[in-house]
C-alpha cells in the first residue's frame, strides 16, 4: 500500500519509524508559491503550485483545476503499487479539496482507497455513521477511519506551542495508524454503492456500514453545515397530508394553486424540492417580510428535524438542536443527537429562518411551530425572544430541563407556547446523582411558572430512570409535582442502550 499524506501534519515522519517492517510506504503532498525543478523532481514528496494547480475561492484554496488533475495522474502512478491499495491520511481542513482527485482516480484505475481523517469533534463518538456526513461521497471509499483529538491541543498558546503539541500527538498516533492501514489492506473491494468500512475503535477492526442516500453528501458544502433531517414517517402518506394543508392555505388567502400529479417513484420521505419550492412561492406571495431585529445573535445549532408531526407539541413542527448543555445524564438523548448532527454551527436569527421557512405553511395550518431542543435551549433565550420577535406568527414550544437561572426562564414567560419539561427526579439526592448538578433551579422555577402562566401550556414528563430509581421514587415525584399544582404529567420509560 501507498500512503499519502499532506505536509499540514507536522509529526507523520514518525511513520516510517514503524513503516519499515511493513508493506507501507508514505509519500507527501506539499503546496509551495516557488516550484524549481528539484523540488517538482523530489523522491517520495509531491509538489504543487497553488496558483497554477488550484482554482481559488475568496483566496482559499477550493478545488483542483482541470491541469491539476492530470498533473496528479501522473505523479500518483507513478507510486501506486500492483496492489492498488493507496492511503489517504488527511486532516479537516487540510488537502480535503484533493479527495475527489482521490476518488476519480481510483474509480478510473480500480484503486482501493482507505481514508485516515482527523479532526476535532467535541462529544462526537467517532466510530458512528453520522461522523461520516462530513465525507462527501463518503461510499466511494473502501475504509474510513476517524481520529478524534478534540482536546489534545491548546490552540490558545504560542504558534510554536502548538506545533509541538500537534508533532506530539502526531507522533503518538503513528503506530495506530499504521496498524489500521494494515488492517484495512486486507478487507475485500466494496462491490455496491452506499456502503462503507468504518473502523471502530472500541472493537479495533472495520465494521461494514450501510448508508441511505440522505445520510451521503454528494455536493460541495461548506464543512459544519447544519444537518437538516426530515423526521422518520409514512412518506406517501405524509406527502398527502401535507398536499391538503397547501391546498387549505391557499383557499385561506384567495391563491390560485395548481399541482400537477406527484410523479415520484422512489422512497418518499414527506416532502421534496418540488413540494418545498410550491410550499415556499405560498408562503412568499401571502406574507410581507418581517422587520429583522436590531441586533444580530447568533447560537449554536446542531441541526434541523423538519416534519415531526403532533411529536414536540402540536401540529406539523421543526425541532431545532441546540447545543451544550449543564447536566451530565448517564441516558442523555443528546449524546445520541450529538452522533446523528456531529457538529454545530451558530446561526443568526434570520439564517434559522430562512433554513426552516419552507414549513411555514405547514406551521400555520396545522397548529405547529418551531420546538427548541438541545442540549438546553433555555441557555440561549435571548436568542429564542429574538426569533420570536422576528417570526411571531410560528409557535414557539422549548424542550428544557429548567436547569437554569430564573432569569432566562423569565425572559420566555411570553414568548413560549408550550413548556415541555424532563425534570429526571423530585428527589434532590436522586437528581444529583442521576445528573451530576442540584436541582434547586429546577424547583424554584418549575413554582414560578404554575404562578405565571396557564396549566395548559406546563408538561412536565418524568422518567424511568434504569438503576437511579424505583417505582415508589416515580410516585414520589408525581406527588410533589401534583401539589405544586401541575396538572399535565406523562411517565415514561428512558430507551437505554
């Protein structure tokens, strides 16, 4: 196998430490402004010029131009082995804009191609599918391997600092990913599409992993985009509900509609382009664009669930996955909503907008809205008074823990329709030890709300916690909760895993 690597990485020459046994060899890609002709001639090290090899984009490096595609054909054969097996160990941010050299190549020369890709991912397990959404095209891949070194660098000291701790880590890994290039050398050519190896770490072999076509990236986009996800459902079925409220809301505001039949064929998933672009030109053409807020704040958004119907509240609705959160629940949902939308963004109030307005119609006539999630949504009030300001006509429901300081709860006290509260366990020792925090904010602001708005806008759920507590525990909590005057209470079970 040959292993390509890019100059960004500072300590990969450690490899060949552990290279010399193996049937491993590395080569590196370098970028210089000032190509002579031993540099373009060096032995195991690829040169490109920025300028001539790249096309350019804001003055970043973009993607590879027409002449440099074919000026890599020619080096990389030159060290691709009968094997046909090639390496790529890349960091985000690094040569990415090469990977579709990589994958044109490999298609055209029946490569094997195995990606070691590493970057920084805070709480993401890197040994689960939804990492693989940063890899576009990522089922062209025969492996892919994840490294995580979130943490491991202090990017607030000196350059030279940095460098160290990067040629540390670098160093440190070397070895392992030697072993998992070996290891992925031996797996069999993927014959069909959307499917990959993805190497997990826990069991340290590769695991074959099946992709829907929603789960791959097949486009250029920005990295940390925000994930949009359309909620699981009876498609068709959704499609058709979805029809009728267009068909109603145009009736509502005296608009001419026509739709052709739906001549879709494949899995529907409630919606698509067609649907959205109808749903949006209504939208468009019956409301007068609201006046933006003053001043622009932004948070921190992980994704987007879009068609959660009477899930979250009421109506057709889009959930929005805050991030961070105070409490550290050993059956936190979050961390499964962290593999799922592996990273955040921040958005401003009208970027959200924008990204999730195309449901508006649905919104308005089903009774629906906008439910914030997270992590805790209520850390970032400011910014939901914010859209309520700018979009007052969606319901606004949150998902919260009320773990938080009075403060921000009182800033939603007119703004918020419906308060969906998990509040774990009445029993402060029990909620201590189930979350890690007291539960003396929960309390306080749970009594200000029975004293500030209706019952009816008040669901508070209280869990079955595995291991934390038992039944008399669950009656315990129902009780308290009945006598601070709270008349909307669901149990449920905590799916563990």
């Amino acid at each position: 196998m040959i292993m390509f690597y890019e100059k960004s990485s500072f300590g990969w020459n450690s490899l060949n430490t552990y290279l010399n046994n193996t049937s491993l060899r590395c080569v590196k890609i370098d970028f210089d402004y000032h190509l002579s002709d031993e540099k373009r001639n060096s032995k195991n090290v690829i040169y490109y010029h920025k300028e001539d090899d790249y096309e350019l984009h804001e003055g970043l490096l973009a993607s590879p131009s027409k002449f440099s595609v074919r000026n890599m054909e020619r080096e990389f054969l030159k060290y691709v082995n009968e094997d046909k097996q090639v390496g790529l160990v890349v960091c985000a941010g690094g040569i990415d804009c090469l990977l579709d050299v990589f994958i044109e190549l490999a298609e055209k020369y029946q490569w094997y191609l195995h990606l070691i890709y590493l970057g920084e991912w805070e709480g993401t397990e890197v040994d689960h599918k939804g990492l693989l959404r940063i890899i576009k095209n990522a089922d062209q891949y025969d492996s892919i391997c994840f490294l995580n070194r979130y943490g491991m660098i202090d990017y607030n000291e000196k350059l030279e600092d940095v460098i160290a701790q990067i040629t540390a880590y670098e160093e440190l890994v070397s070895e392992d990913i030697a072993k998992i290039l070996l290891k992925a050398q031996k797996l069999h050519k993927i014959q069909q599409s959307h499917k990959v190896n993805l190497y997990n770490h826990q069991k340290e072999v590769y695991e074959l992993i099946k992709l829907e076509e929603n789960e791959i990236i097949r486009h250029d986009s920005e990295c940390f985009s925000i994930y949009e996800y359309v909620y699981g459902n009876d498609g068709k079925k959704v499609c058709s509900f979805l029809k009728e409220l267009r068909k109603k809301y145009a009736k509502q505001y005296h608009e001419h509609l026509l739709e052709k039949p739906c001549r879709f064929e494949a899995e529907c998933r409630g919606t698509c382009s067609v649907c959205e672009n109808i749903a949006m030109n209504l939208w468009h053409k019956t409301k007068k664009p609201n006046a933006a807020y003053g001043k622009k704040i932004y948070a921190p958004v992980r994704g987007i669930e879009r068609l959660r119907i009477q899930t979250d509240g009421e109506g057709v609705r889009t959930l929005i996955a805050l991030n961070h959160c105070m409490l550290n629940c050993r059956y936190c949902i979050n961390k499964q909503h962290i593999n799922v939308f592996p990273f955040y963004k921040k958005v401003s109030v009208e970027q959200l907008g924008s990204m999730i307005e195309k449901d508006a119609v649905y919104f308005e006539m089903s009774n629906g809205g906008v439910t914030f999630g997270g992590g805790e949504p209520l850390l970032y009030a400011d910014f939901i008074q914010a859209f309520h300001q700018q979009y007052p006509e969606w319901n606004i429901d949150v998902q919260t823990s009320l773990n938080v300081l009075a403060y921000d709860v009182e800033k939603l006290i007119d703004v918020v329709d419906v308060w969906h509260i998990d509040v774990k366990d009445m029993n402060p020792r029990i909620y201590e030890l189930y979350t890690g925090c007291s539960n003396e904010n929960v309390i306080h602001n749970l009594k200000m709300l029975c004293t500030r708005i209706p019952q009816c806008k008040i669901r508070v759920r209280v869990p079955h916690i595995p291991k934390y507590h038992c039944d008399k525990d669950i009656v315990y909590s129902v009780q308290v909760l009945r006598e601070m005057g709270i008349e909307n209470i669901e149990e449920f079970d905590y799916m563990v895993c």
